[in-house]
C-alpha cells in the first residue's frame, strides 16, 4: 500500500475549518491515508479485517462485505482529494497528543454512514520518503528547467538580433522587448514576486502543476527502487517442465508489487507477473503488438498441416511473334 501511495500527489483539502493537504491509496486489503499540516505529519494503514471491525462498531444497521465499505471510502476521499467534495458528506476533525482524528459522515444505501480516520504520528523515514525527499528533486528539476528556459530566451534574443541588422522591423512596436539578463531577472523576481507566492498562504502548497511534476519525479524514483531491487534480488533462474509439474512440499508465497494508477482512483488489487508495471506503457505496447506484428508469426505458433489444394493443369499457351 504504501508503494502505490508514495506516486499518489498531495492535495490540499480541508477538514471542517482546518486546512491540510493529504495523499490516499484505497485497495481490496485496505487503505493506507497520509496527512499533514506543514508542521506534523499523520499517517494511517488499515487492513481489510481491521476495516470490517471498525465498520461494525460505527454503522450498527448497515451489513455489507468489507470490499463495499472500501469502496464506499473511496468514493467520499477522491472526490475530495480531486478538489470537488460532494457536499452531502461532512468531514471533521480532532487533534490530539501526536494524533488526528477525522470523521466522516455520508449514507451507504440510503441509511446513515460513519467513519472515523485514526491517525497517529507518522515516522521520520515516511516523512522524508514521501514529503522531503520528492520536493528536494522537484526543486532540482525546477531549477534545471530554469536554465534551459534562461538558455533559450538568449538564443530567441539573438535570433531577433540577427533580423534586426538584415533590416527587419516590427509592424508593432508594443510587441518590441528588451533583451533577457538572468541576474536582472532573478533580482525582480525576488524582491517583487517572490513575497506574493509567500504570502498566498499553505492552501496553494500543491498546485496542479506541481502535482503532476510531483507524480513525475516518484515514479522515477520507484522505477530506480525496482532496478536497484532486481540488481540486489536477481530473478531464480527459470523452472524445468519437471520442477513444475513436481508437488511442493512446503506453501510458496507470492510476492506481488502494486501497479502505479493514476491519481484519485481505486488501487485494484492484480500484479502483473508479480512485478510491478507502469502505467499506461505495457497496454500501449501491447496493443501496438496484437496490430503490427506479422501474420506469419500467427501461423507460426499454428501446428504444421498439409493443405491439399485441388491443382489445375497449366495449358501451354502457343508462341506468338514473328517466327510464330
């Protein structure tokens, strides 16, 4: 569960009066729910038995498999995550010594619905896998851009240059700019714009575009997580036809590893061959493989047969020419 939350983006949501931004993963085995006000950070990771305890305790009336009330949850978190909460559910909390509480209230077939999010404090390592780690390469990366962008603003200036001394002039004289200085720029940028952005407040911590950058830069660092994996964890070299037919004496376990999806949906529980895939990637190829690969690699994978075909006599045609 965690895996597949650390490339779900934060957003920012608001608890009765009080403003967070939080990031949640739903599946058939639970949930795992990821909260912070930019001064503590709260965590909670519920599996599916704990699921079905605590609805019993909360919704009394209500009978159901334990899959419904996942579903149900994700139902009232992404909407609110999407940043279009469905006003018919009301979410409040309560804060605590290293603890937050948040309530939930909704309906579940037509009758009253109840759910209370238990989180404690969440450790220094989650904080920094999901919190610190992503912003300090989002950073990097920004400034990388910035760069290249400075890079290109000389070359359009020198491009405009170069038209200006072949005699080119502007048919409009509003559109004529001044040539770029970085230092200038960076100058007025800091003393002017810079305590606007600072003073928008925590609200506007993750804008859409800095959600996707964030989505962007952890997948990256799960696809190096899975090649330092499989660097450290070669895989067992392939089974004989007579290993697999063999019984086993002892029960194999199955190490599966969560797909990434995209944001605000729910997290299905399948693997693909037990090895993580990403998304949308394999469904692209393969549907580009089923289009273009050869007939012949059909026929191929055919048993061989022999097509008897009726033959037709070829009629010896008459020479014509000349010296016919």
């Amino acid at each position: 569960l965690e895996s597949s939350l650390l490339t779900q983006p934060w957003a920012s949501v608001c608890f009765g009066e009080s403003a967070f931004i939080a990031k949640a993963c739903f599946r058939d085995s639970g949930y795992i729910l990821l909260i912070s006000d930019l001064s503590s950070v709260w965590y909670e990771s519920v599996d599916a038995e704990a699921v079905g305890q605590r609805s019993k305790e909360l919704n009394k009336r209500l009978t159901a498999h334990v899959s419904s009330f996942l579903h149900r949850l994700c139902s009232l978190m992404c909407p609110l995550l999407a940043g279009q909460p469905d006003t018919a559910t009301s979410f409040s909390c309560h804060r605590g010594a290293g603890r937050l509480s948040v309530h939930v209230k909704s309906e579940l077939s037509g009758l009253p619905f109840y759910w209370d999010f238990h989180c404690s404090a969440a450790p220094v390592e989650m904080v920094s896998r999901h919190l610190v780690r992503p912003l300090m390469r989002m950073s990097l990366v920004l400034q990388s851009q910035l760069q290249e962008l400075a890079s290109l603003l000389l070359q359009k200036d020198a491009e405009i240059e170069d038209y200006r001394e072949s005699g080119a002039a502007l048919s409009r004289d509003r559109l004529r700019t001044e040539p770029f200085q970085e230092e200038t720029f960076l100058q007025n940028f800091m003393a002017e714009s810079l305590p606007q952005i600072c003073s928008a407040g925590d609200g506007q911590a993750f804008t859409s575009t800095l959600r996707q950058l964030y989505v962007a830069v952890t997948q990256q660092e799960a696809k190096q997580a899975r090649k330092r994996h499989l660097s450290e964890h070669p895989d067992p070299p392939p089974q004989t036809q007579e290993d697999e037919t063999a019984p086993s004496s002892k029960g194999a376990t199955v190490s599966t590893a969560p797909e990434i999806l995209s944001p605000y949906r729910w997290q299905d529980g399948a693997s693909q061959g037990g090895r993580e895939t990403e998304q949308p990637a394999p469904t692209v190829l393969s549907a580009l493989a089923v289009a273009f690969l050869p007939p012949t690699s059909f026929l191929a994978s055919q048993p061989a047969q022999k097509l008897r075909l009726p033959m037709a006599k070829a009629k010896q045609k008459k020479a014509k020419g000349l010296f016919s």
